[in-house]
C-alpha cells in the first residue's frame, strides 16, 4: 500500500479516500507538544512562535504531527527555547520554498497554455 497525502481532491484516484479535519489552533498546540515529548501545557505551547508554527502548518494533523516530532529530535539537541525557535525558522523556510515551487509550476503551466 502506498500512502499519498494532498490537498486537493482531484488528484486522488483511488476509492480508500480519507478525508481529515483541521484542528483548532488549541488542538494543534496540544498535538505539537504531545509529538514533541512535552506536556501539553508547557510553556512553549504559548509561545508566538508554536503558534505560528501551526498556522504554517494549517492546523493540518499530519503536517503538526511530523513537525512536532521534529521539534521534539531538535529538543534533545538544542533545548526547549532553542527547539522552538529553530523550527520556526526551518517551517518558515519550507513555506518559502513551498511557495517558490508553486509560482514556478503556475509559470510554467501559463506559458505552457500560451505555447499551444
């Protein structure tokens, strides 16, 4: 079997769809601090920076989930305050290149329909 996340529909072809919700941002904090090894009311978990870390990530479970435990590997080699920060950057850095790949596929799909 072959997991294959998206966020749009169109592009799944198969019958065993399943559709997740968002999470609210309380939900999303509590899920980053559980995947990172830290109790759910620690004090990272109200930190500006945790909270745009899962705005970035859209309130999305698996995408808070994965980069929770990536802050939880950070942890242990940087410490909590460290941790925090760090992702921050490194989920603001993705987004970035998120977003530079997307403008680079939507120029080439436009001049692409220019072409024909």
């Amino acid at each position: 079997d072959i997991l294959t996340t998206t966020k749009l529909r169109s592009l799944t072809s198969s019958s065993r769809t399943i559709v997740t919700h968002l999470l609210s941002e309380k939900e999303s904090l509590s899920l980053l601090m559980t995947e990172a090894s830290l109790s759910r009311d620690h004090v990272a978990s109200t930190s500006d920076e945790a909270k745009d870390i899962v705005r970035k990530c859209a309130y999305h479970p698996l995408a808070v989930r994965s980069v929770g435990r990536w802050m939880g590997l950070k942890y242990e080699t940087a410490g909590v305050v460290n941790s925090v920060e760090e992702i921050h950057q490194d989920v603001y850095k993705c987004m970035q290149s998120v977003a530079s790949y997307e403008k680079d596929v939507n120029e080439l799909s436009q001049q692409q329909r220019i072409q024909r």
